[in-house]
C-alpha cells in the first residue's frame, strides 16, 4: 500500500515580530540576526490564541484540502512540546474543536523532528490497514517558551501550525523512506528548563549536531528510497537556522533554487517548520505532483528525522 499525504493546510498567526522589535530590550540587531541565522522576522500568537487553536485553523485547511469530512478522521496525531496542558493533550482538545466522534487522538513529543515523526507514526497505522485517514498536526506556540532576556534563543522562535491527512495514495506515490533517530546523550544541549518554564540552548553544540545530522540523514533517506541526489526536486529542511540549511544542502548536494526557505518569515517554529515551509511552496506552484520531496528534521532530544516522499494523492 502506498501511504502519503491526501490533504494538507497551515497556519500561521498574524502578528508579524521583526527583528528590529528585539534591538530595544537586548543587545542585539536586525543586522546580526539577519546574517547569523537567516531570520527577518517571525509571527507571535496572542494571548487570545494557544497551541490548540492554531492546530485547529491549520487541520480545518488540511481536512477540506483532502476532500474528506471531519468526521472520515479517523485518529488525530499532535507533534508538538508546547500543548496547554500534558493532559488533556492538544490531539484530545483538538478531537473536541474539530467535533469529531470518539477516535483516537494522542500527542508526542519529538521537538523540531515531531512532524517527521508524526508522518511516520501515521504511515504505521495507514498501513496496517486498521486505520485510513489520520490527521497529523505540526504546532507549536514557542513563543510563551521562550526566555526573552536570552538574546541567543529570543530572536530564534515563532508560532505556527501545519497538518496533513495521511492516508492511502496512488501507485508510486506518498512516502518511498524514512529514517528516524535519537541520540539522548545530547540531551543536556536543548531542553525546557523546569526551573523557568523556559527553552535552554547551548547553540554552538546544537549547531554542529544540526550540520551533521540533517546531511546524513537526508542522504540516508535519500539511499533507502533508491534514489540520486539530482532525482530530488525540493529539500524541505527544518527552518532552523540558514546556515545550518544551507550546509545541510551541499552535503546533499541540491542546488540553491532547490531548496525551501521560509525561516526568513517565520523562524524556528519547531514542528510546525517542515509543514509552513511545505504550505509556502504549495502556495508559490512549486511543488507539483509526482515530485520528489526530502523532509528532514532535528531537535531536542536530541532527535532526528528524514523523509523522501513522491508529492500527490
Ligand atoms: N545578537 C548579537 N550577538 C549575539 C546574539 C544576538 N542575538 N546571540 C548570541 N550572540 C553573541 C554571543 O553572545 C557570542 O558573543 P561572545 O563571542 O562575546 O561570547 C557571539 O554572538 C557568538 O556566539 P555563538 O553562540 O558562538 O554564535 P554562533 O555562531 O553559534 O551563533 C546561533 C549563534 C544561536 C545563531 C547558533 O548557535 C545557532 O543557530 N545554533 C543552532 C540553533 C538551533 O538551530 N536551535 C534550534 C534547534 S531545533
């Protein structure tokens, strides 16, 4: 059975936070931002809109998007590490808001690889045969994580949503491989610190982890599904820092037009990166079906994960 995505929507709040916003409470500038990590500018959720209700604007798109009802859903995945409470879980709240019967509904927690994650765990279940439309949502609100006295984190992190609908697709078409992977031992690198409520970063070690991993992950992806570098048509990689992107593509060895860049718009949105950037792409007729798509991932944990997928239901 072939599985991929049937339907797909995101969501990014309205309130757009430039980097100039951060020179008036910390040492820092638009200037420095820019060139050290890509970031122009991020979008913020108020007070008025928490993770469940970004996840339920972007999965509301990604349902009408698959051409199925609400209630054709039948499990609900939430990839995210800033739900309201850790129970009820957003997958809970969420089943609530989009008046779904009584089917499953969970979150995990993979940080910025949730998505990767998410698409996998989904494929699991699809696959077996016991369950035909599963909702994944990417999101997270990281902006109430965030220590804005931490002038290397603050600039870093926005909110935002995505969801697809993972379901049974045409021949040849969905997710052709995958590799998902953690290594606890870098732990200590990135966490939310229970001290403060607050994200931790040591960004250097993060840095080189992110370097690594996403190439070598993405090549192994790559590998698995039998495919060449050049058979790839866009490289999604998670909007962590352009830097980090860009080394992460030449390993791969994709040229530059090749690879989706929306970290300059939102930031780091942690699982709702892969999926703003996929929305971004879709919108600017980019992505085409049958197209061959690399998804990778990294995050606390710390975690990884990469995905080739053949665009289209
Ligand atoms: N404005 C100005 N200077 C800043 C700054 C900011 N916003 N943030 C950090 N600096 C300073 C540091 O204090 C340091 O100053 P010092 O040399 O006087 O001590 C200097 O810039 C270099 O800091 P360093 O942390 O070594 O820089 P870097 O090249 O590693 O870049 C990051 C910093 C945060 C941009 C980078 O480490 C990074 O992107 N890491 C990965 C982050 C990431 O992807 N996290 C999410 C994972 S899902």
């Amino acid at each position: 059975m072939n599985v991929g995505i049937k339907g797909f929507g995101a969501y990014a709040p309205e309130n757009v936070v430039d980097n100039a916003y951060f020179e008036s409470f910390l040492e820092t500038s638009d200037e420095w931002i820019s060139k050290m990590t890509g970031i122009k500018e991020r979008r913020w959720a108020g007070e008025d809109e928490d993770t469940t209700d970004l996840a339920y604007k972007a999965s509301v798109k990604a349902i009408e998007d698959a051409g199925i009802e609400a209630n054709d859903i039948d499990m609900i995945i939430v990839a995210t590490s800033t739900g309201e409470y850790p129970f009820p879980t957003v997958g809970n709240m969420l089943q609530n808001r989009l008046g779904i019967s009584k089917v499953a509904s969970m979150d995990q927690l993979a940080a910025c690889s949730g998505f990767m994650y998410g698409l996998i765990n989904a494929k699991q279940f699809v696959q077996s045969g016991d369950y035909k439309n599963i909702l994944v949502v990417g999101v997270d609100k990281l902006s109430k994580i965030t220590d804005m006295t931490d002038r290397s984190t603050a600039i870093l992190f926005g909110d935002g949503a995505g969801a697809a609908v993972v379901s049974e697709v045409s021949e040849g078409r969905g997710i052709l491989s995958y590799e998902l992977g953690s290594d606890g031992s870098g732990g200590e690198y990135l966490y939310l610190n229970p001290d403060n409520g607050k994200i931790f970063m040591n960004g250097r070690e993060v840095f080189k982890f992110a370097v690594r991993i996403m190439g070598e992950a993405s090549n192994r992806a790559v590998e698995k599904a039998g495919l060449q570098s050049e058979d790839v048509d866009m490289f999604i990689p998670h909007q962590a820092n352009i830097r980090i992107m860009e080394s992460a593509r030449e390993r791969l060895g994709i040229p530059k037009e090749k690879m989706s860049v929306s970290v300059d718009k939102f930031g780091n949105t942690s699982a709702a990166s892969i999926p703003l950037s996929i929305a971004q792409e879709l919108e600017n007729n980019r992505i085409k079906d049958d197209d061959v798509l690399v998804f990778v991932g990294f995050g606390g944990g710390l975690t990884w994960g990469a995905i080739t997928l053949k665009w289209g239901k």
